[in-house]
C-alpha cells in the first residue's frame, strides 16, 4: 500500500540525492581534518602543476634574454627566487584550500544530519509495514526521538 507520507519522505531524499547529495554523501565518509587534507593535497598537486606551467611560459617569454645572457646571469639567486616565489604560490593554496573545504564540510555536515535522519524515517516505515503486512502488532514509540 502506497502512504502518502512514504511518498513525499522518497521524493525529498532522491531529489537531495540527485542535487547536493552527489558531492555531499561522499563527504560524509570522512572526518573533517581528513576530507580537508586530502583536498588541500590535492590543491597543492594542482598548484605545482599550475606553477610549472606559468614558470615554462615565462622562461619562453624570456627565452631571448636568457640566450643572450646565459654566463651572465646569477643562476643561484634566480632559483632561490623561484623556490621563494614557489614556497609563497604553495602556502596561499595550501590556507585557500584548508578554508574553502573546510567551510564546504561544515555546510554540508547539517544537510547529511536530516539525509540520514529522512533515511532512518523511512527504514523505521518500511519496518512497520513490513510487520503489519505479516499481521503482526506495531508498537509506536515516535515520542522518543534519538
């Protein structure tokens, strides 16, 4: 028999889950110091790649004075530069990553808490169909809310 009540409490969980429960369910399995190193990990990897990257286009941009003065230039404070310029591109990933995952964690940690309250709702309803559907009693305890 099709409740009305089962049918709206269905809807709200699949349309959470085709929304923001694609990225947010996944999240729920870690903590959230682990979910925000993992992405800032992940963050720097990109950073460096993206580093490597702007580092090749400026040193062809830069190509002719580089062959023109290949014994005159100061190779040791220009890798110093660059690690220096490096260690700060890193860092500003690294504080915008912890940030931005660790507030999209936070946003979505109530959003979880009702996904899965819904879920145990709707288990706790099937339960009760499933034993009346067998002609067994049903106890009712919805004052007690865990």
């Amino acid at each position: 028999m099709v409740r009305e009540q089962n049918v709206k409490l269905m809807s709200k969980i699949a349309i959470y889950e085709k929304n923001k429960g694609r990225t947010e369910i996944p999240m729920s399995s870690f903590y959230k110091g682990d979910y925000v190193r993992i992405n800032a990990l992940k963050s720097i990897v990109h950073a460096t790649i993206a580093f490597i990257l702007i580092a090749a286009i400026v040193v062809v941009y830069k190509l002719d004075y580089l062959l023109a003065n290949i014994l005159k230039v100061n190779y040791k404070s220009l890798i110093f530069f660059v690690l220096v310029i490096y260690a700060g591109w890193i860092f500003i990933y690294w504080l915008l990553a912890r940030i931005i995952y660790s507030k999209r964690y936070e946003d979505a940690r109530p959003n979880i808490i009702i996904y899965n309250h819904d879920l145990k709702k709707l288990y706790e309803m099937y339960d009760k169909e499933v034993v009346k559907s067998k002609g067994g009693v049903v106890i009712s305890d919805d004052f007690i809310d865990f």
